[in-house]
C-alpha cells in the first residue's frame, strides 16, 4: 500500500497494468498493490496523444474534468482563458483541464482566405497566430494587384492585408505609383552625315494604368527601357550631326511623339524626356575645338576691324572740323604738346635763338 496527497487544482491518474482506473481530485488516498499514479497540476496546459485521449475519455471522471475539443481540417479554434487570448488549436481531438480558469472557444473556417470579422485583428499580430496568417503589406505609394489561385480577383490599395493560410495560392503583385527615372545611357548612334556620337538620355515617366502595366505587360519597364531607345536611335539617326549640335531639344520632342502612344499601351504615362550628354569621339572633339577657336578668332578679327574703322571715321571728322576751324586745330595742336610735356623732365637747347622763338610759337598764343 501506498498513501499520496493530491493538492488543491491537482488531478491524479490512478493506472493499472497501463489501464485507467480511477481519477483522484484534491486529498489523501490509498494506491493498491500494482497500482501508479500521474498527477497533473490543472492550471497548465497539456496535450494527450489521440490514443490515450481515446482511451482517457472513456472514463466518466476523466470527462468531467476535461474540456473535450474536436477541431475539423478546415478549422481552428482560438483558446480564450479568463477572457483573454491564449492558444490556438489545429485540427484533431484535444482535451483541457477546466480547473479554477473559465475557458471559451471560438471556432473558426479557414478554408476561406478571408478572415472573419469576429476575430479580433490585434490577435493577428501575436505568435500563436502568425503561422496560420499570410500578411500583406502595400504602401501608401503604391498599388497592388491580388491572383487567387492564378486568377486576378482586384486592385489593391494602400494598406495591411491578411488571410488565412491554407491550400489557397495568393499572390499579390506590386508597383511604385511615383514619378521615377529612366537612364538611357552610353548609346552609341549614326548620324544622318555618318558621324558616330554617344547619347546618355533621361526618362521621367509614371504608372498610370496598374492592371495593364503588370497584368496585360510583362516586365513593363524593360519594355518602355526597350522602347524609348529604339525611338532616341531613330530620332539621332534621322538628324545631321550639324542639326543635332544646334538643337537637342528637338530630339526629346521626336522621342516624345514616337513613344506617346506605346507607352499608355504599356500603362506608362511619360511626363519629361531629354539628352542628359552628348559625348563625341576623340577626334571629332578635336576637330570641334579647332572650329571654335577658327570662329572666335574671326569673330575678335571682325571685332577688331569694327573698331578700327569707327576710329578712323572719328579722326576723318575730327580733321574736317580742324580744317574748317584754325581754332580747334590750334587746341588740338596744344592739347598733343601737353601730352609730350608731361613726359619731358629737362630741355636742352642748342643752336641759335631762333629756336627760342620757334618755342614760343609753340607755346604762346
């Protein structure tokens, strides 16, 4: 014989020769010859095999005191205790203690992807639950679209998406709804006149039709990418190399119209496009410098004669009034032996006074 205590929220499994025998609450007992005990403690959870369940529920004490829960394939069921939210439980047969908690289940179908509205979202978040979650996330500048099982269902907006996850295939598609850039860099073109040039071309474009730009286009920026080069290659090609120096303005304005209608095709609305670089061939850049310096050089040439010439049209008027007036010549006779003075620090004299006379001449009226 053997005495045990079995405690207050404490259950004892009585077994003999691996049966059941009898089911031991709070108190002081007496186990017979070849008899064990399992003392579980009710507060805790715990989980039976299907086999012992089958054979535990057998016995009428045993379903007393156990909350007996058979969850279906297609379901879960969400375990509350004392009001809050404690585990979830998959498909198959469970027992749990019932003890001094108070427990609630809710049931509910995952078969369907959407999740019901009964439950609450916040338990979305917590780890009991999110292996059974697929979540989605689209942000405020961008659009999404949903498949289920391969077929488009609808356009997704901003904002936290969550499903059930089961044998249902979801997938959600996404694009940036910004404006965003496209570089067209390092083409090398022909020109019209055969000269080879490298273009670096900028894109600034926009999803405007999010079902056609992912579901009716594959990879639609590769394709625009594809697009606008072929229309800058056709646009340089069309221009002589003189044409394309004096306007690179006009090569965005070809490209544009080229390209308008194949992009909105693509869903693509394109907002701005123009040549970022147009870079020359080693001796063509030489030969370009030389250009310049010829046409600046005749430039400061035709400058020069300009000059030159309202100069001597100034002197001719100038001597057309000297000749008319004796007074103005006398005044500008003066005016350049002022000049001469004021560089002269000595005069030296020689000769007869002759000289003195001729000096006063000079410089007495």
């Amino acid at each position: 014989m053997k005495r045990v205590t079995i405690n207050t929220n404490d259950v004892g499994l009585v077994f003999k020769r691996g049966k059941l025998k009898n089911v031991l609450t709070a108190g002081t007992y007496w186990l017979g010859f070849g008899e064990d005990i399992t003392l579980f403690d009710m507060g805790k959870e715990y989980f039976f095999t299907l086999a012992e369940l089958e054979v535990l529920l057998t016995n009428t004490d045993f379903t007393n005191l156990v909350h007996v829960v058979d969850v279906a394939d297609n379901e879960l069921v969400l375990v509350y205790r004392n009001g809050n939210f404690k585990s979830a439980l998959t498909a198959g047969k469970h027992a749990i203690w019932k003890g001094l908690s108070a427990y609630h289940f809710v049931i509910v179908d995952i078969s369907n992807i959407n999740i019901d509205e009964t439950v609450d979202k916040n338990l979305l978040e917590k780890a009991p639950l999110l292996n059974y979650i697929r979540a989605f996330k689209v942000e405020s500048f961008e659009k999404a679209l949903l498949f289920i099982d391969g077929k488009f269902e609808r356009v997704m907006e901003a904002g936290n998406y969550v499903y059930w996850k089961n044998a249902t295939t979801i997938q959600v598609l996404k694009t940036d709804m910004r404006q965003l850039n496209m570089e067209i860099i390092g083409q090398e073109i022909l020109t019209k006149d055969k000269a080879q040039l490298r273009v670096n071309f900028s894109i600034q474009y926009q999803v405007d039709d999010i079902i056609k730009a992912l579901l009716e286009n594959k990879d639609f920026d590769k394709q625009l990418y594809i697009t606008m080069q072929l229309a800058l290659r056709e646009s340089v090609s069309l221009m002589t190399f003189d044409e394309l120096m004096e306007g690179k303005e006009r090569i965005a304005a070809q490209v544009m119209d080229l390209t308008l209608a194949k992009a909105t095709d693509l869903g693509v609305k394109l907002i701005n496009c123009g040549v970022k670089d147009i870079i020359l061939p080693g001796d063509v850049k030489e030969i370009m410098n030389q250009v310049l310096i010829a046409e600046k050089r005749a430039q400061a040439n035709i400058i020069t004669r300009r000059e030159e010439t309202a100069s001597t049209r100034s002197l001719l008027n100038t001597a057309k009034l000297m000749e008319e007036n004796s007074m103005l010549y006398k005044l500008k006779e003066m005016e350049y032996v002022e000049k001469i003075a004021e560089k002269i620090n000595n005069i030296s004299l020689s000769g007869s006074g002759q000289i003195v006379d001729q000096l006063k001449q000079i410089f007495v009226k």
